[in-house]
C-alpha cells in the first residue's frame, strides 16, 4: 500500500494509539494490529474530530479517549461511514459494550459522549432516540480513605519531592495532575494559597497551602530554580505554555514564574528541532512511590494518590468544617458530589454499638 505523508500518519496514529497505514488515493487509513489490518477509517473523520475537540478547548486527554472510541465504534460496523449509520447503528454499539465487553456505565457514558460529539460537531447531525440502549449498571461506591496515623504512616516512607507532593495532595486536597501541573507563579507563600489552573471541568480555584509544607517548598523551589538557571546557561531552559501564549509573550517560556514546581529529572528533547527542555514529572514516578510506600506502611487498604484527596476532605468534615467550604477547595461543581464523604463519615461502628455487645 502506498505510504502517505508523514504529517498524515501522526495525525491518524494519535487517534488510533497504534501503527497505520494510509491510502491517499482513497484518502483513507487503516491501523495495524498484531499484523491484522482494521476495517478503513476515513481521514476527514478522524481530522474533523480532532478540529472540532481542539476549537472547543477540549484537554489532550479527552481527544485521545473520545478518538479511540469513534475508532472502536467505525471498527465495530466494519469501516461504514458515520454518515451512512444513524440511531440503530449506535444504539448495537454502545449494547456490545455492555453484553460483550462488560464495560463499567463510566466507560460507556464516555462512549457515547465520544459518539455523540462525533455526530453533532463533525457529521453535523443530530442524534435522535437511542431506543431501548442496554445500559451497564452503575455501582454504588464509597471512597477508600485513610485514617490520619495512616496518612502519617505512608508520608513516613516517602522521600523528597515525593514527600513533598503527596504533603500537598493530602494538605491541599489536590488531584495528582494538578498537582504536578503547578507552575511556580501559583504559590503564593505570603497568602498560603494554590491557584490551581485548568482543572478538573477547565476551572481555576483557590486552595490552602498547607503551613508545614510552605518551608519544604520554598526549598524545593530554590533548588528547582537552581536548575533553570543552568539550563539557561545551556542554552535551553523553556517550558510548554498553554493556549499559544508562546507566540503572545515569546520570552515567557524561558521565566522562572512559569516553570514547573516539579519538573522532570532529565531535560526533553524535541526530535523534529532538537530543542531541550523540562516538561512537569511523569505521573508513574509518584504513583510507584506511593505505591511502594502504601505496601511499607503496612495499609491493608488500597491507597493511591488520589486517596489523599479523599483523605483531605474527610478528615475537614471530621474537624467540623462546613461541607460548602470544603467543596470550594475541593472544585466541585455540586455539592452533591462533596456529599459522598458525609456517608463515608456514618459509614462503620463509630456511632453505633453493635447489639452483640449488649448480651
């Protein structure tokens, strides 16, 4: 098959999350999987949709789910054209996932949010009624949450930068990508807050910085600063920016307000421009961490970094703190969500005895 340009296979291979191969005269694609060649994917499909995701300020993450699922969903009727299906088509895919596959209801909620932004902003056509879509059962869950000897217990067996972050993921009830996500111009150690940027739902909000995190950071900063100032000596030292800002501000990129608070080890390396630079750390370091430090701790319980959000919010209820207070910190949008920790608080023998105990 003949290969087309390589702007083109990037393009598509983002979507797709695996090797391609394109035909320009059809002006189609088709992924590669474990030598098997999938069903056709139309370019303007796939390009359409990443426009549309991108115009509307989507987050990268959310291109890449909702480009894998109109992926899965041409796949599933064997490369058709979504304009050549309607309702019945969706309805036999998001049914499959449920039979079939036996998705949780938030992998097919996802699904169809992708299918439906498909039709709506790039085919152009409204989606009418689904009829009787088989839907995956939503469970009820409660949040794990760690008790305050337990917190202290893995924060004991964390070091440095990570001791450091998960301080301010449990002080501060951040998420682990906002919390990495931290430019240095966000603390404001005068005033003990975190701006927290672009979260959860693009929304900016306020939070505490925690009092006995405020010195161990301002170390840490004179350190990272310490970093940036090398790399510019090198010749390098510029960080990402968001929403184009680079071209507004040319010199932003390279000021110490914007860098990462914690950026990764090893400088990054652009392979079309061979420019170097420092993008936030990866995720998978602080998950391992504290991973590994859960399991020295000694928790039966399954904690991981976000447990230290549940953990926050918790443990401020305990305290007596308004729950309205605690869903501003925490950026929900309802109040109804903050409300899960309410049951969290009347869950266990805390408040009851148990009649057993009477005999």
């Amino acid at each position: 098959m003949p290969q087309a340009n390589g702007s083109l296979t990037h393009l598509l291979a983002l979507f797709a999350g695996e090797p391609v191969e394109v035909d320009p005269a059809l002006g189609a694609v088709r992924a590669v999987n474990n030598g098997t060649l999938s069903p056709t994917l139309h370019v303007p499909v796939s390009d359409g949709l990443r426009a549309a995701l991108h115009t509307r300020h989507y987050s990268r993450r959310t291109e890449q789910a909702y480009g894998h699922w109109v992926t899965r969903f041409l796949h599933f009727h064997q490369g058709r054209h979504p304009a050549e299906m309607a309702e019945p088509e969706i309805n036999r895919f998001l049914t499959h996932l449920a039979l079939k596959d036996k998705v949780s209801a938030s992998t097919q909620n996802q699904a169809l949010a992708a299918v439906l932004f498909l039709y709506r902003h790039v085919i152009g056509r409204a989606v009418g009624d689904l009829g009787e879509v088989i839907r995956a059962r939503k469970p009820v869950r409660l949040p794990v949450v760690m008790t305050r000897e337990e917190v202290k217990a893995v924060l004991a067996n964390l070091t440095g930068d990570k001791w450091l972050m998960a301080s301010i993921m449990y002080g501060a009830g951040l998420r682990l990508m906002e919390c990495l996500r931290l430019r240095v111009q966000d603390i404001d150690c005068s005033r003990n807050e975190i701006l927290v940027r672009d979260g959860k739902g693009a929304k900016d909000r306020v939070t505490m910085l925690p009092e006995s995190s405020k010195v161990p950071l301002q170390d840490h900063l004179k350190k990272v600063k310490a970093v940036h100032q090398k790399d510019m000596a090198d010749g390098w030292g510029c960080v990402l920016l968001p929403n184009a800002l680079d071209r507004k501000y040319p010199n932003a990129s390279s000021d110490w307000r914007w860098q990462w608070v914690f950026p990764q080890e090893h400088r990054w390396i652009n392979p079309k421009t061979q420019e170097q630079g420092r993008h936030h750390m990866d995720e998978s370091l602080v998950q391992k961490a504290v991973k590994d430090a859960v399991a020295k701790g000694g928790l039966m319980k399954r904690a991981t970094c976000h447990t230290f959000r549940h953990a926050f919010a918790t443990h401020w209820l305990e305290g007596g703190y308004d729950i309205r207070t605690v869903q501003e910190l925490l950026g929900h949008r309802d109040v109804k969500t903050t409300m899960i920790y309410t049951h969290v608080l009347n869950r266990g023998p805390a408040g009851v005895r148990s009649p057993v105990d009477g005999l």
